[in-house]
C-alpha cells in the first residue's frame, strides 16, 4: 500500500554487538514486507534514534507508520515511552502512527527457546539427562508485576515442554530473585547440571551480567555442570513473530492485557499507581551511546488505550526481599 511504512522500535544499548544484532534481526524482517520501507530505531544510547527513523520514513514519503515495539513483555517501555515518542512524533508531522502490541507469550518464541536450550546441551556434550537437570530462566526484570509474572510462566512452559526435573525464575535487575541468588539456590538442590537461559532477545550488558553471575556461583558449586544457552537472537522463530505483530497491526490485533496494568487496576504491591501521572524518563540519554551523541526528545504522554499523563516510577515492593536474599547468598546460607 502505497505511503505504508514500518518502523521497528529497539530499546537500545551501548554495546556495538546488541546493536549488530538488532540490526541483523530487522535486515531479516525486511524481505517480508518488499511494497514497504522499514526502518529502525532506538529508544535510548544508541543511533538511529526512534526520531531519526521516523525521518527516515517520511523522506521516502510514507504517511502512515506501522511501529512494532521490539520488546517481548508489556513494561514500562512498551506501555509508556515508546508510546511517548511516536505520539510526540505524530503530533508534530501529521503522521498516523499504528502500533503493534508487545511480542508476548508467543509459541514461536517458545520454540526459539527449545532451540537455544537444546543446542546448549548438546554443546555440553554427554551428561545428566534433563530429567536430572534443572532450568533457569532469566528476564530482564522490571517494576511491572505483570511482566515479571510472564518470566515466570516462559519458565513454567519450558520446565514443564522440555522435562526438566526442575525449574527456577530469575531477574537480572529491579525483581526478586537476582540470577546468582536463584542459581544458587538451584545448585544447592542437588542437580548436577543447571542450564541458565536469559530470556532476552539480543546480548548487551545484562546478558553479559547473567553470564558473569553464572561463573561465580560455579566457582561455589565445582561439581555441578553449568551451562549457559544462547539468547533469542534472530532465531526463525523471532522473526516470524516480529512479522506476526506487525501484520496484526492491520488485523486490529494490538490489544496489551489492560486488565492487569498497575496504572488501570489495584495490582496487589502497585495500589499506588493506580491513575498516577507518567513520563518517559528516556531523554537524557536518547542517541547517547554506540556512536557517542545525539540528545532530541521530551517527555510525552503514554497511549496504552488509557490515558495517564506523567508517572514517575517508584521503588520494587519486593526490595526489602531482594536485599534479604543478597545479604543470605553472601552469607552462605541455604
């Protein structure tokens, strides 16, 4: 359709490889969508910035933008800031901008995690089998209930698709447990094989955390096999769903789970945020990064199909925990 573009909407990081990698993801989505332009951007530390693909977009004249939030949980970015530039951006060229809901439980993304798991355990050569191993799935981490619990139940369909004797969650920021506190605890059950997946679509400076997290609980634990699978990548499975999302665009599916937003309902731990203003709080470091500049946008509204104006993000409620946790993992204690 002629004036129909894509834009694709990156978190952003200021490791080079993240970025090699998103770029690489969005170069294998491109064939799929030959009538249309796509373009890329970032929400913060690195270049192009979201701003700087709109352009893109609308030097080869397309006047309508489908944006897919390359982002698999509904959080804070997806619900607020990416939502913030694009309306911004919108207002101000007269564009209409579409956007797709977050990428979510997906089966193809499960599918992509099966892959990534089972190719780590065949890298790591005859061993336990699964029924003697455990899982441990790692996500991001934010201070939305409602993402942390889909880590939880990615942890749950993998535990339960793959026949792991166990499996455990983890954070690698803000939630409880941290990685090193939920490995920990996993090798002290007695598996002799631990794999750690993170959940997580490109490499960066977390993944690189969970790793080094990974390496300091085996150097406790030196007769338990750790293995560390790969992140999603550009996995078939996640380019398929990339593409899935922005076609839903088109077919009105770009519904996020309102019924449990802390900004909408009384989430249990969130009841203060409930109807509490929003912003992005994004600016300062949008474009700062790989390439070393840029500084463009402001703080604009969140267009989760319900409005809330400037939200300012509050500490995790499980915080005492997540300290209770760290001061007994350095302690040793089981």
């Amino acid at each position: 359709m002629s004036g129909t573009g894509v834009m694709i909407c990156g978190h952003g990081s200021r490791d080079p490889e993240a970025c090699a990698e998103f770029a690489r993801l969005v170069a294998a989505v491109r064939p799929h969508f030959p009538d249309w332009p796509v373009e890329m951007g970032y929400l913060e530390f690195a270049r192009p910035t979201l701003r700087e693909g709109l352009d893109r977009l609308r030097a080869r004249g397309v006047r309508r933008v489908l944006a897919l939030p390359a982002m698999l949980f509904a959080a804070g970015h997806v619900k607020n800031d990416v939502p913030s530039v694009l309306n911004r951006y919108a207002a101000e060229h007269g564009l209409e901008i579409r956007m797709a809901r977050e990428l979510g439980l997906d089966p193809r993304l499960l599918e992509a995690a099966r892959d990534r798991i089972r190719a780590a355990l065949a890298a790591d050569g005859d061993g336990p089998s699964p029924e003697e191993s455990a899982l441990v799935v790692v996500g991001r981490g934010t201070s939305d209930s409602d993402a942390n619990a889909n880590v939880a139940k990615v942890a749950r369909l993998l535990w339960e698709g793959l026949g792991f004797q166990h499996a455990e969650v983890a954070y690698s920021g803000v939630a409880h447990p941290r990685t090193h506190v939920a490995v920990d605890r996993t090798a002290r059950l007695g598996f002799r094989r631990i794999v750690v997946f993170p959940w997580f679509l490109f490499t960066g400076v977390l993944v690189r955390r969970i790793h080094a997290a990974v390496e300091e609980v085996a150097r406790r634990h030196p007769g338990v096999r750790f293995v560390k699978a790969h992140h999603l990548d550009d996995h078939p499975g996640v380019v398929d769903t990339f593409v899935r999302r922005i076609r839903g665009i088109l077919e009105g599916d770009v519904a996020m789970n309102c019924a449990l937003c802390k900004y909408r309902e009384r989430i249990l731990g969130y009841e203060a945020d409930v109807g509490t203003p929003q912003r992005s709080h994004h600016h300062h470091v949008e474009g700062i990064g790989t390439d070393g500049d840029g500084h463009v946008h402001a703080h604009h509204p969140h267009a989760h199909d319900h409005p809330h104006l400037h939200h300012t993000r509050g500490p995790h409620p499980q915080e005492r925990a997540l300290r209770v946790a760290e001061w007994a993992w350095r302690d040793g204690a089981p």
